[in-house]
C-alpha cells in the first residue's frame, strides 16, 4: 500500500503545549450564570425521563456537559457561558454516553434523537 496524499501533510503547532494548559486553567474560572445551570440540569433530566434511553446521563455526565459548555464560552472569548455553548457540546458530550432503547442502523437518526 502506498502513501495516500495525506500523509505527506506537515502541520505546524499553533499553540504550545504550555498555552494549552495555561488555557485549560482557564476553563474553571468561566462564569456559569444559575439559570444556565438549570437549563443543563434540564437535559440531563430529560435524558432521564425520556423513553427513547435506557439510562439517562450520570451526574459526572452533566459536569463534564458544564466544563465543556465553559471551554466553549472560552474559545469564544466570553468569560461566561450562554445557552448556545451548552447547546454546542451537547452532542458532543452526551452522545457516546446515552444508548437507544431500540437499535438503529442510521447514525443520523441516532443523533437526532440525541
């Protein structure tokens, strides 16, 4: 098998690995306003309580939904969190961590019930 073109690819680093940290240090200290928090309690309880999961998301699931939403806001340039953060790693939080009561071939379908 030969070299596909991708892997004659040089990337260069944008950030250092110092800065990545120094920037996850960061991500703590972004402001989460208490309805924020509500609406986030508010997935996970729906995660809950809908008939479509078997389980719902854990507690540690819905930190790590807030942690994310705070990185989101960060790489944003806000120092607080809106609603469209939580919104944008909702999918990518919660996915891997909710499974379907029925089976589905279609990933897409799966993500939409997500």
């Amino acid at each position: 098998a030969g070299l596909l073109h991708y892997d004659r690819i040089e990337a260069q680093p944008v950030l250092a690995h110092s800065e990545i940290v120094q920037f996850q240090g960061y991500v703590p200290q972004v402001f989460v306003e208490p309805t924020v928090l509500h609406y986030i309690l508010k997935i996970v309880t729906a995660t809950r309580t809908e008939s479509e999961f078997k389980c719902g998301i854990s507690t540690r699931g819905s930190l790590a939904l807030k942690t994310a939403s705070q990185a989101a806001a960060l790489v944003s340039g806000r120092a607080f969190v809106i609603p469209d953060d939580v919104n944008k790693m909702v999918l990518p939080v919660l996915a891997h961590r909710l499974s379907l009561r029925r089976p589905t071939a279609d990933p897409m379908e799966e993500r939409h019930i997500i």
